[in-house]
C-alpha cells in the first residue's frame, strides 16, 4: 500500500480545505443578513409566519430529544465494536465524530428549517410590493444559506477529522458519516410523515370534501401543512443532502489511502473545497434576469455554472495533487486522468440526471400534460397514469446511473471503487447549488400559503407566488433525482470500502469464492436486500396514511363541531392538528429507524460477510428503482394537479380538478416520505455492515470464531425487527368515526366550490397556533 501518513504538503491542502469550509459558512451568515433584511409584510402575514415558526420549532425540538437517545446507545455500541486498524484512540475518536456528523446532520436541517421559515413570509411581502425577481431572489438565497451550511459543515468536519487522526482518519471518518446519515434518516422519514399526513388531510378534506381552496385559513390543517413543508422539505432534505456529501467523503477518504496513499486521501477534500467555490459562484449567477425563457432559466443558469466552474478547477487540482504514473509504478492506470475523468462522469450525470428528471415532471412536458389529461376520466385514470410514469422514468434513471458507475469502472481499471467515490464527489461540487434549488421549493410553497391565508395580497401577488411555486416544484423533483444518484455512487463505494474491511479483516484473502453470487446464501442474501427496501416503503407510506387518517378526522370534526368556521365566525383549532401531526411522525420513526439498522446485523451474523455483502448489492439495486420510481411519480402527479388548478381540463372546483387531487394525495408520501428516505436507508445500511465487518469475521473464521454468539446477535436483532414491526402494523389504519352521516360527507352540504368561495374579509383575525 503506498504512503498513507500525511506529508508537509498534504498538511497544507487540507488546512486549505478547512479554511474553504469556514468560508463556507461566512457566506452562509452573509446571506442569512441578506434574507432577513427584506420585508416581511402585513401584520397578518407575520402572524401566520410566527406561527409555522413556532410548530417548526418545537416539531425539530421534540425530535432531537427524542434521538437524542438513540445517538447515546450508538455511541456506546460504537466504543464496543472493534475496528479494523487503529487501537482504542481510533475506537473513541470514530464514536466522538459519530456524535460530530449527527450534530452537524441536526445543525444543518434546524438552520435550513429556521431560516426558511423566516425567509416564506419576506418573499411574500416581496411578491406584492416588487414582483417576480426580489421574490425569486430572497427564495433562492433562502435556499443558499442551507446549501453553504451543508457542504461547510460537511468539509469541515472532513478535513478536521484527517488533521487529527492522519492515517487512521478513514476510520474515524466512518463513524462521522454514519452520525449523519442516521440523523437523515431519522429526520427524512419523521418529517415525510408530518408533511404528508398534513398535506393529505388539508386536501382530502379542504379541497375535495367541503370545496375551499388549498391554503384557506378555514382548514385547520393549513398550518400544520406548512409547518411539515419546513420539517420534511427543508429540514429532512438538508440533512439528507448533507450525509450524502459526508458519507461520499467517507468513501472516497477510505478508497483514495488504499490505492493512492496520502494523496488519494487529500484529492476528495480538494474536489469538495473546490465544490464549495463553485457553489457560491452558481448562488450568486442564479439571479433572473428580464431576458429568461422560464423561471427555471436562472436556477439552471446557476447551476451549470458551478458544474463549469468546478470542472476546470478539478482539471487543474487532478494534475497537482494527484501523483504521475511515474510515482506510482504498481499502478495501472494514471491516477491523474483517473481523478479528472472521474469527477467529469459525476458532474455530467448531476446534468443527466437533472434533464431527466425535469422532463418527466415539468408542467410544459408531455408526461405531466399525460397525466392531467388523464383526469378527465376520473382519479383511478389519474393513478394508473402516474405509476406507469413513474416505473418508466426510473428504468432511464437506473440506466444514467448505472452507466455512471459503470464508465468510472472502465476509467478506474485496478482503482476503479475509488473512480466511483470520486464520481460521487463530482456529482456534489454543486451540491451547495442543489440544495438551493431543494429549499426554494418549499420556501415558494409557504409564501404561496402565507399569502392566501392572510389574505393581504392582490392577483398581480398571487400570480408571482403561483408560478414561483410551480418552479419549486420542479426544483424540488429534481433535486431528489440527483440526491437517488448521488445516493447509489456513495453506496457503490461504501460497498467498496466494505470489500477492503473485510479484506483486511481476513488478512487479504482472495474474496471471489466468498462473494460469488452462485452460493445459494449469497442469493438469499441478496433477496433480503431488495425485500428490506420493500418493507421500509411500505411502513413510511403506511405511517403516512395513518397519521392522515387521524388528520382527516380532526379537521371533519371541526368542520361538524363548529358551523362558524366556513363564514369565519369561528376560528379552528389549528395546534390540533400540528399536535397529532407532530406525535404520530415520532411515534412511528422507531420501526423503520430499527430496520435499516439491525436487518444487516441480522444477515451479517446470521449468514455470513458473503450473504451481507450480497444483501448490500440487493439493497442498493431495488432501493435505485424504487427511489425513482416513488419520486417521479409523486412530482408528476402533483405538477398534473397545479396544471389543472392552472385552468386546464376544466380548472380548480372541476371533476377533473377532484381527480388530480387525489392522486397528488396518492402521491404525497411517494416523493416527500418513502421516495427520499431511501437514499440515506441504504447508506445507512452500507455503513451498518461497514461498522461490523470486524466482528463479523473475527466470530466467523480464525481462532476468535465463536458460532453460538455470532447466532444470537443476528437473533435478537432479528426479533427486535420482527417485534417493531408487528407493534406497527397492530396500529388501526382507521380512525375515529361517527353515526352523523357517510364518511364523506360534511355539515352543511353545498359549501361554495373553490371558485366561488369567499376570500377573507377585511379585518379577520389570522390563523396562529401555538407550539405543540
């Protein structure tokens, strides 16, 4: 193995890389000034605004109380687990950095959520008293803030780690990446389910049931559902992206020392500092301008720009940092076209990706046109439409991405992992931009809701917040498409890296018979794999649905209880519903929390460190197509709405206007719930088994091997599985009921249609609520 000990030059980079990172987040408080010196509108708009402040908060509060007990129980367990090099110091510092990557992981979901929760209302007021481009501008670099914060703290905590820890750095790093990707998964899941189940019963009941637009301040789930698009949107989409970009590091830190030493080590943090330049580039060109086709016109502006930026950088650092083919003689191939051209694979397949994405999810193209036209014979046509579009774009997907994997194979030759890790790297140069991108969406989608709720708005207003928000939507879809890819190259190394621990663990045995997927208990292993994807959609879409039953519930309670609501005599209970937004959302994070932890300790015992791996590629293949899948079909259902609400096959209060409802409620927990939790899933189960492949082996072979023990761990974690899910699914579907009438009707039948219905007088009190 080449030099992997730090030289004086290496030492210099990274504290280069260190020093980006801090500028990072000065950048990021040069915005937060930016954002908050804007205007934050009427009376009523901020009282709205504090509202979903206050929900947000304390939603995020009760969470991290809530794991930060399970943090405790990993650190622990992390202090047990051997490791593969290193003594007791590398044991403690790769537990301390699990607790670093899970309070950056927290740190950056409560900035982005505080923040954009403060920006919504500014970019109302924006959009009233300026148009369309102060109201672009203050939600776009709402969004920036998140992004600098994600890939400043991801740098920083990167290179901290290699400066102190030097060659056991990889090790340490293992636990930093594992920090934030349970803390994203946590976060991804726990705040899916709050949006979701607000969303779907402020539509279901609201639209569809008693006539009134989307965010009327007679729904008494209209807060709860923008208090869920910060909690899952901003604060669960920060921390995913942030863990990609940690775990990728990880990956490509553990690869980069066994084939090029030290200098692999150093390259990744130089592409990610490099990343961070160009992300403030792309956040600053993404301004619009009089002369833009669309909307998406500056955020692809912006982004492009940081991918240009950073490939000629990268091209540079490739060929300085990187050694010759001349110092590295057992080579096969040069590391320094290797590093360029891997890096150059990432950031064409971000662009891919993004195109991809765009086309099947966009207003203006003939997918989303498809499923709207679709509505014009009811919702089951909505539905279908969907799903079939959904399972196509991801077969495209799945093709970009593997074929991404698969030319950093041919680029990587002998080195070709580390060609993955680093593709995965390339991919997020421009995740500063990305998340930006991710934020504006439901920055958008507040101001929309904040403005018709207080009613203090006029056409020319609202039709700024409605073409902002159809943008949003777009941006958000995207964004999920790169984060599936970004998750499948980081897994793919991490599969890498687990290659190399067992490896090592095995004393650099010839692994071809052990990881054949001949051997039956591979193939078991590698059904378990894809059958745990399966389960752990089923159980968030399925949390979703229960927690919107109990959503639905309330708000027809209200609507019965207090006829005074629809002429705004009476005003609902809107802490109600964020109340059992927020307890169902934690309740149920234990069961799918558990899985994605303990099914590989199960199959790595029970079976073996052949049938885990293969378990990992099973994981990693289905969570792919499934991710896509879920996503895309979501985005395309929900743009099939706003197109109809936009005036198409008949407009809002329509039966095709009920049809594309229902299926965005369909579509709800596919692409905000399930879809994106995904991504940190299978990172989270590829650092499980990357973190036990020590132990694994040392029970399975060699002197320490102890059959009986290696049972009974992959036993009780089985059974604690089995026993989480069996609590869940005991959980009634259905909630509540009542004698009055049909399960659909509502008081006072023949409310007024959407289009007819009265807009808030002059002078009524705003919603608020206080915290849960």
């Amino acid at each position: 193995m080449p030099d992997s000990s730090l030289s004086g030059g290496d030492v210099v980079l990274v504290t280069a890389a260190l020093v980006v990172s801090l500028a990072a987040l000065v950048f990021a408080a040069s915005l937060v000034r930016a954002v908050l010196a804007a205007d934050q509108g009427t009376t009523r708009m901020r009282e709205i605004a504090r509202a979903v402040q206050e929900g947000a908060g304390a939603y995020l509060r009760r969470q991290f109380r809530t794991l930060g007990v399970f943090a405790v129980v990993v650190f622990l367990l992390l202090l047990v687990l051997p490791v593969a090099d290193g003594g007791w110091g590398t044991r403690i510092g790769r537990a301390v950095f699990f607790l670093v990557g899970a309070l950056f992981s927290a740190t950056v979901g409560f900035i982005g959520m505080t923040l954009a929760t403060r920006g919504n209302v500014r970019v109302a007021a924006a959009a009233q008293a300026g148009g369309y481009r102060p109201a672009f501008r203050i939600a776009y670099r709402t969004g920036g803030v998140c992004g600098m914060i994600t890939v400043g703290l991801g740098l920083f905590g990167a290179a901290l780690a290699l400066l102190l820890f030097d060659e056991t750095a990889p090790v340490v790093l293992e636990g930093f990446g594992f920090g934030g990707a349970l803390l994203a998964m946590f976060m991804r899941v726990g705040g899916g389910i709050f949006t979701k189940a607000a969303d779907v019963g402020a539509d279901l009941v609201g639209k569809v049931e008693a006539g009134i637009p989307e965010d009327d301040p007679r729904n008494a789930a209209t807060i709860a559902d923008n208090v869920g698009d910060n909690v899952g949107d901003c604060a669960g989409m920060a921390a995913d992206l942030f863990e990609s970009y940690a775990v990728t590091l990880v990956a490509a830190l553990i690869l980069g020392q066994v084939f090029f030493g030290a200098d692999g080590m150093v390259f990744p943090l130089v592409v990610a500092a490099i990343g961070v330049l160009a992300s403030v580039v792309g956040i600053l060109a993404s301004n619009p301008g009089r002369s833009d086709s669309s909307g998406l016109a500056p955020i692809n502006r912006g982004f492009f720009t940081s991918a240009v930026v950073s490939l000629v950088l990268v091209a540079v650092a490739a060929f300085t940092v990187l050694p010759s083919v001349a110092d590295v003689p057992d080579s096969v191939v040069n590391p320094q076209v290797l590093g360029f051209l891997s890096v150059l694979v990432g950031i064409v397949l971000a662009a891919a990706i993004q195109q991809l994405t765009g086309y099947f999810t966009e207003t203006s193209r003939k997918p989303v046109r498809d499923v709207g036209r679709s509505s014009l014979t009811g919702p089951a046509t909505v539905v279908l439409s969907g799903i079939s579009l959904g399972l196509e774009s991801a077969v495209y997907a799945a093709l970009l991405i593997g074929g991404a994997v698969y030319g950093a194979f041919l680029i990587g030759g002998g080195a070709a992992l580390y060609a993955v890790a680093l593709a995965g790297c390339g991919l997020l140069t421009t995740a500063g931009v990305i998340v930006s991108m991710d934020t504006f969406g439901p920055v958008s989608d507040n101001a929309q809701g904040i403005a018709e709720m207080s009613g203090d708005i006029d056409e020319q207003g609202a039709r700024v917040l409605t073409d902002l928000d159809a943008v949003g939507n777009t941006t958000k879809a995207i964004t999920k498409g790169i984060a599936i890819a970004t998750a499948v190259l980081a897994a793919t190394a991490l599969f890498g890296s687990y290659n190399e621990q067992v490896r090592t663990a095995l004393g650099d045995v010839d692994l071809a018979q052990s990881f054949s997927l001949v051997e039956p208990d591979n193939v078991v292993g590698a059904v378990i794999g894809a059958a745990v994807v399966f389960l752990f959609s089923g159980l968030a879409i399925n949390a979703v649905s229960r927690a919107a039953g109990r959503v639905v519930f309330e708000v027809r309670e209200q609507f019965r209880t207090r006829p005074g609501i629809m002429d705004y005599s009476e005003r609902p209970d809107y802490s109600a519903v964020v109340d059992i937004c927020t307890k169902d959302s934690l309740r149920e994070l234990a069961t799918p929390g558990l899985l994605a932890v303990l099914a590989p300790v199960a199959v790595g015992f029970g079976l073996g460190f052949g049938p885990l791996a293969a378990y990992l590629v099973g994981a990693i293949a289905t969570g792919t197509l499934m991710a896509v899948f879920l996503a895309n079909s979501g985005g395309a259902w929900d743009n099939a709405k706003k197109m109809v609400e936009d005036g198409a096959f008949g407009g809002k209060g329509s039966e095709a206007h009920a049809a594309t409802v229902i299926g965005d409620t369909v579509g709800d927990p596919f692409k905000d719930t399930a879809g994106p939790a995904i991504n940190p899933l299978i990172k989270v189960m590829n650092l499980v088994a990357l973190l036990i492949a020590p132990a694994v082996v040392s029970l399975s072979v060699g002197e320490d091997a102890n059959t009986a023990v290696r049972l009974l761990i992959a036993a009780v974690a089985a059974l604690v599985v089995i026993g989480a899910v069996v609590v869940s699914k005991r959980r009634s579907v259905v909630v509540g009921g009542t004698d009055d009438g049909p399960s659909g009707s509502l008081p006072g039948a023949g409310h007024p249609t959407p289009a007819q219905a009265p807009t808030p007088r002059a002078g009524t009190t705003a919603p608020t609520t206080t915290a849960p």
